[in-house]
C-alpha cells in the first residue's frame, strides 16, 4: 500500500521550522537557528519523529533543492562590482581558509591518536581529517546575512566569493589526498575538468550578456521566472554531473549571471516564494535531523571537543588572517572569519568521500557529525552577535519580509 507518511513530515517541517524561527526572532537570533533547532529536535538525537530516508529520497531531494534555491537567490542578490573589488580578497581568504583548517585537523588527529608518522596511511587518515576542517557551507551564513541585511556589503561579498573558491581548493586538495591512496584517481583528469568548467562558466556568461536586451525585455512575465529556474537546475546539475563540482556552485553562478539584468528583481521575487515556502525550511531542517550521536563513547566525545575548536578557530584565525592581509578592519577580518565556520553538508559529502577511500573510520563519523551540526548552528548565532549594532546595508526583497522561516 502507498504510503502517505510524507505528508505528515512535511507539515511537522513547517509548523516547528515556523514555531522555533518565531522563538528565535523574540529572543534577537537569527530566524534560522530555530528551523536548525527544529531539526534537532525531530531528528534521531531527540524526538526521532521524521527520518530523511523514511519515504526513499523524497525529503532529501526537496532538502537539495531548498539549498540549491537559496544559493541561487543568492546569486541574484549579490552585488556584482562588489564581488569584483573583492575578487583578490575572496581568493586570499579561501587560501588561508583552507591551508590553517588542514592543518588544525592534522594536527589534533596525530597527537590524539598518536599516530606513526612513518606510517604512510596512518599519516595519510590524519591529513584527511584536516581535509574534512577545509569545507565550507556558506548556505546557512547566506540566510542569516540576508536576514541581518548584509548580504551584499564587502564583508557579504567576501564570504560569498570565498566560499566558491574555498569549494574549489577543497575539491582539489580532496582529489590529490584520495589520489595518493587510490591511484584510479587521477588528480590532472580532474584539474582538466576544473579548468574546463570555468571555461564553460565564461561562454555561457559571454552569451547571456549578447542576449541582456532580448532577456531584459522579457521583464516580468511568468515565462522568465520559469525559464531563470530551469537555467539554475540546468547549470546545478551541469557543474555536479559533468565537471564534479557542487550542484550549489551551479546554482550561484547562475543567479550570478543575471544579476545585473532588469529581470533580477521579478525573477528573485517569484523564486523566493516557492523556496521560504516549503523547500527552505525543509533544507535547515535536514541537516538537524542527519545529527546521530550514538557512536561516541568518553574517548570520541573528548576528541569530538577537540575537533570543534579546532574547526571553529581555524576558519576564524585562518580567514581572518585573509581578510587582515588585504587590509580588512579588525572587525570586517572578524566577521568574515564567523562567516566561513560553517561546514555544512560540504564536510559530510567529503567525509563520505573518504570513507568510500578507506581513509575514515565508521568511529570518526559521530565526531564529524557533531563538528558539522555545532558549526552549522553556532554560524549564525555567532554572525548575530558580531553585527551587534550595526546598521544593515541592504533590505530583503519585498517577498522575503512575510515568508521568513
């Protein structure tokens, strides 16, 4: 008998999502904390009440596309003259992102585990586990940036455009660790495929610029909404499927694209309807409910700790030192630091990765788990706390103002 059980998650989504998003708000936080905490609760740490894989991959495919919206979104709004001038601080904070987290989690691994560094594989497990702290999610510092109205200030733009190289390094840096322990992995094949990629990004960008007059007086008819999201899915699944980059890459570049087009405010408000609606907060939710703490025991808890600073403080140091480097303020270097915490399911999709390699163990699951829940849900507790009293530099788009989470 067909199972109706989807219906019922999904409504059980969006009251709590909404219900805790309202708590949250009443008590100064971002409204995505709560859709976080709701996910929490429902999921296997808690309540047990929805499970992702309870009806096949239906929520799962509905969380995929809630976050490939929200980066598409996040395209759309962005400053494009903004991201340029950032363009050189983007890349130096993804570069010092990704080198100071490496070796944060190296290091924690081999002195925890006292590993023998004449061991090549031992070794080869504990610069994985830095390869994990390299991750970035920026899906969730999206929506709480949007929320504090800083998405498309300096340090909004830094972030964003950090994050895409960031998942860029992380790919390659992934691809030569997995390489040297399995050698069906060629690591020029896939530097190929990168280059490939971002000369496939260009004509396509070259294109849509030939079209912007024909585009721009397709304003505000449903059938440019329509075609602008077939576009995003189209380019998501192009940069996943053919060239191995994350589907929310796609995503961004694509609201990237035709953000400086008059049809990016029609096509923003009609695309934001259907994300806050339902895809969003089931998306938040999810990565809440993938948390399970059951495989750690005294030894894994403590170095579970361990971990989660080192994540913390290696993106905040790490990134900031970046941003200080191109002659951020201490508080621009700051901010831009909490911003990049966040791992995401970035950090999960990599420590698959390497569980497939053989080169993480079932019992550093929980521990990576947990590093990726924290991060996730302190991101925007954090960003909240270091916009304290600053006024915001742009305001949400008229649909976003009732479809909050």
């Amino acid at each position: 008998m067909e199972s109706f059980n989807f219906l019922l998650f999904l409504a059980i989504i969006l009251v709590s999502t909404k219900v805790l998003g309202i708590f949250s708000k009443k008590v100064k936080m971002p409204q995505v904390v709560g859709a976080l905490v709701a996910g929490v609760i429902l999921g296997p740490s808690v309540l047990n009440l929805v499970q992702m894989e309870s009806d096949g991959n239906f929520l799962a495919y509905m969380a995929e596309i809630g976050v490939i919206l929200l980066m598409f979104c996040a395209g759309l709004e962005t400053d494009l003259s903004e991201l340029k001038a950032n363009g050189v601080a983007s890349f130096i904070v993804a570069m010092c992102g990704v080198i100071v987290p490496l070796a944060g989690g190296f290091i924690a691994y081999a002195l925890y585990f006292h590993v023998d560094v004449s061991s090549f594989h031992e070794c080869m497990k504990a610069v994985f586990v830095g390869t994990v702290l390299t991750a970035t999610s920026v899906s969730i510092t999206v929506e709480t940036l949007r929320e504090l109205g800083h998405l498309k200030g300096k340090v909004g733009s830094t972030i964003l455009g950090a994050a895409i190289i960031d998942d860029i390094l992380g790919i390659i840096v992934l691809t030569i660790v997995t390489s040297l322990e399995d050698t069906s992995v060629n690591p020029a094949t896939v530097f190929g495929k990168i280059a490939l990629y971002f000369v496939v990004i260009a004509v396509i960008w070259f294109v849509l610029a030939k079209l912007k007059p024909f585009l721009e007086s397709q304003d505000r008819l449903r059938r440019t909404a329509i075609l602008a999201l077939a576009f995003c899915f189209l380019m998501a699944y192009v940069s996943e499927e053919f060239f191995g980059i994350a589907d929310i890459t796609g995503a961004y570049f694509a609201g990237l694209m035709l953000c400086s087009m008059k049809i990016e405010t029609y096509v923003n408000r009609r695309v934001e309807i259907p994300a806050y609606l339902i895809f969003s907060p089931v998306f938040f939710a999810s990565i809440g409910m993938k948390t399970n703490l059951d495989g750690l025991n005294g030894s894994m808890i403590l170095f579970s700790i361990i971990l989660l600073v080192i994540a913390i403080l290696s993106k905040v140091v790490g990134c900031g030192l970046g941003a200080k480097i191109c002659k951020c303020t201490n508080k621009e270097a700051l901010r831009i630091g909490v911003g990049m915490i966040s791992r995401g399911e970035v950090a999960l999709i990599v420590a698959q990765k390497g569980y497939q390699a053989g080169m993480l163990s079932d019992d550093l699951f929980a521990p990576i788990v947990l590093v990726v829940i924290v991060t996730t849900l302190i991101t925007p507790i954090l960003l909240s706390m270091v916009f304290k009293g600053e006024k915001p530099q742009d305001t949400p788009a008229a649909p976003a103002e009732g479809a909050g989470i």
